[in-house]
C-alpha cells in the first residue's frame, strides 16, 4: 500500500471524466430541466391567465343578462301598457256604437210614432165623418161642408 | 502496509490476500491495475448513463433514465447553489463527477468479498482488489486534483498577488506573517489530505470489517453482514456526498474574495 504511479493514472481518469461530464452531459440534462421549469411556469401563468378571463367573462355575460331582462320587462311593461290601451279604446268605441244605435233606434220609433198618430188622425176623421154622416143623413152635403170638415180634421190633427 | 507478506496462511493470510492490490511494475512506477480497471469500468458506467440520458433529453415528460439522472443533476446543482454563489461552468458538472463517481466506486464494497477474486482467480488473476476507494491512489488522485483546481481558482480570481497577500497577511495581519504563512499552508494542504483520508479510512474500514465476517462460519456471517451492508449503503451515499460537498465548499472559498 503506497502512492505510486496508479495516481497519475487515476488523475487522467478524472481529469477525462470531468471534462466529458461538463462537455457533453451536464450541459444538455441542465437545459432540458430548465426549460422544462420554465414551460411548467409558463403553462401556470397561463391557466391563471385563462382563470381570470373566465372570472371577466362570466361578469361580462352577467351583465349582458342583466340588461337583457330590464329591457324585456320594459317591452312586457310596454305591451301591457299598450294592451290597456286598446281595451279602452275599444270599450269607447264600443260605447259610441252603443249610443249611435240607441239614437237611431229612437228616431225610427219616433217616425213610426208620427206615421201611426198620421194614419189614426185619418182614420178618426174618416170615422167622425161617417159618424156625423149617418146622424145627419143624407143632409149633409159633402160639397157644402167640406170646409167644416177639413177644420175638424186639422183639429184631430 | 505489509503488502510483501503474500506467503501468510489463515486468517491473516486470507485478509492480506483480499487488501492486496493487482499491481505491475515497481517502486513509484508500480501500477494498481485493479483500481485502474475497475475505475474506469465505473466511470464509463457513469459516462455511458447520464450520456444516455442526455442525449434524450427532452423538455417534455421525460422517461425514466431521464428522469433518474434529472434527480441526481437537481441535487447536485442544490447543492452547488447552496454553498458557491460565484459563476462557473466548471464545478457543478466537476461535482456531479466526484458524487456519482465516488459513489459507485463505494458501491463495490457492497459485492461480496470473495465474488470478484474467486473470478479473478479462475482466470489466472491471483489478486483483485475491487473498490477503488480502498486504494489511496485513487482517493489521493481524485483529491489532489480538487487541490490543483484550488490553487488554480485562488490565483485567478485573486490574481497571485491576492493569493500571496491571502496567505501572508491572514488571518494576523503582516506582524506575523510567518506565522500566518505556516499556518495557511497547514490549511491548504490538509484540505486534499483530510478529503482522500476520510473516503479511503471509512471505505477500507468497511471493506476490512466485509473481509473480518468473511472468516466467521457460515451461519453466524448473515447476521452480521447483513446489517453492516445496510449501514453501509448510508456510509458509501454519504462518503460520496461528504466529497462532493467538500469540493464544492473549498472551491467557493477559492473564489471568494477576502
């Protein structure tokens, strides 16, 4: 057991194992970790990225709802109103059509009114004529007293 | 050590026979071919994993090789971020190396003790050491080189007057500057010392204590070297970790400036 020429020998080894250690394998395996850490970092930046894009969208969508539903309760409001409206509308018109008929119907009642009282009065005269023909007889002339008669028959009138 | 005593027989003899090593050559110029073999093997292993994974690297969901050499890398940078604030190509992958390195180098331990010599042995190999960490050339040869690369970052981001200055003038100030110098080299020099000390103490401790239950009878030896492998596998993880840190702590003192 002694130092001897083995040493130099075993320094040659290292010194080759070294170097082929810091040319050719650290340097790739090193890289490749590194850039591994840096797309896990990446890829995380990103997923908290897509995170908040999410947590954006989805205020962006309430908010669209949102709108949404105040302007249909502003068109149900509308048409409701608008509805309302018309009722009442047609209700007028209704009513007016109401009166017009009633107003017409009077005034046919009213000229059928005058044509009966016409034809009675006529037939009144017809019947006091006849009357006061068959009590009078055959005196009466109808010539004579025409005039007697028609003023009768105005006054009926 | 007494690595000449080959001829012993019994117990001693099986325990000089496990923790000599499968040399060639002589005196300084002596090599160690097991721990050389067996270290290259491990790294070529580590080399041929994370290369693997790397070349499949992708930024998408990666797969399971990809994945596991991703956990080692995480945890290695964590660690290079915890303790050296500069800017450098040159640490984190430095400290991926000595981690994982080290690491399988302590995992050799846990193969039984005689699996790998009685191979060795039926091909004609007499001596087989596995576990480079029980060799301090290799532990002196990896620790060293972190002192090398010490020295090297203290002069260029201090600038060698800086370094100078650093090891004159702290920490008592130029009165005693003898002083301050003796005791920064004790400093400087203890780090490579204490970093291929503590890895070969612990791994050839353990590796002794596998070969020491290798000698009881055969039914006392699982419950005995069943718990201390599992000790182990916190020992060797932790011995890989400890180095690991270690150089990245030095070399961050290296690059700050006082």
């Amino acid at each position: 057991m002694s130092i001897n020429a083995t040493l130099i020998g075993q320094m040659i080894t290292f010194a080759l194992l070294v170097w082929f250690t810091m040319k050719y394998i650290w340097p790739p395996l090193f890289d490749s970790l590194e850039e591994r850490r840096k797309k896990i970092a990446d890829g995380l930046a990103a997923a908290e990225k897509g995170q908040e894009q999410i947590i954006l969208a989805e205020k962006k969508a309430k908010g669209v709802i949102k709108e949404a539903k105040e302007q249909s309760s502003e068109i149900v409001t509308l048409a409701q109103k608008r509805a309302n409206e018309i009722v009442e509308e047609s209700k007028d018109t209704a009513k007016k059509e109401g009166e017009r008929l009633i107003l017409a119907a009077k005034a046919q009642i009213e000229q059928e009114i005058q044509q009966a009282k016409e034809g009675l009065r006529q037939q009144v005269a017809e019947l006091a004529l006849s009357a006061a023909e068959q009590i009078l007889g055959a005196e009466i002339d109808k010539a004579k007293h025409q005039d007697i008669i028609s003023k009768v028959s105005n006054q009926l009138g | 050590m007494a690595s000449e005593v080959h001829a012993a027989e019994g117990a001693t003899g099986y325990i000089i026979h496990h923790l000599t090593p499968l040399h060639f050559g002589e005196g300084f110029w002596t090599l160690h071919l097991d721990t050389l073999f067996f270290s290259a093997v491990l790294g070529g292993l580590f080399v041929w994993f994370f290369k693997t994974a790397a070349e499949k690297a992708t930024s998408e969901v990666p797969g399971l090789v990809q994945n596991f050499a991703e956990l080692l890398i995480e945890f290695v940078d964590n660690q290079v971020k915890d303790s050296f604030h500069g800017h450098s190509k040159l640490i984190a992958p430095l400290a991926l190396t000595i981690f994982c390195w080290v690491f399988l180098w302590n995992f050799m331990d846990l193969f039984p003790v005689d699996i790998f010599p009685l191979i060795g042995s039926l091909m004609g190999i007499e001596y087989l050491r596995v576990v480079p960490s029980t060799d301090l050339n290799a532990t002196f040869a990896m620790s060293i080189s972190v002192f090398c690369l010490i020295i090297f970052y203290s002069i260029k981001i201090k600038g060698p007057w800086g370094f100078a200055k650093e090891l004159m003038f702290q920490p008592f100030g130029p009165w005693l500057l003898p002083f301050n110098l003796l005791l920064k080299l004790v400093e400087e020099i203890a780090k490579p010392i204490s970093l291929a000390l503590r890895l070969f103490g612990n791994l050839y401790a353990g590796e002794l204590i596998f070969i020491l239950i290798a000698l009881l009878p055969w039914y006392i030896q699982p419950v005995l070297s069943f718990p201390w492998a599992i000790f182990h596998i916190l020992i060797i993880t932790l011995q890989a970790f400890i180095f690991m840190v270690l150089t990245i702590v030095y070399l961050s003192m290296a690059h700050e400036d006082h």
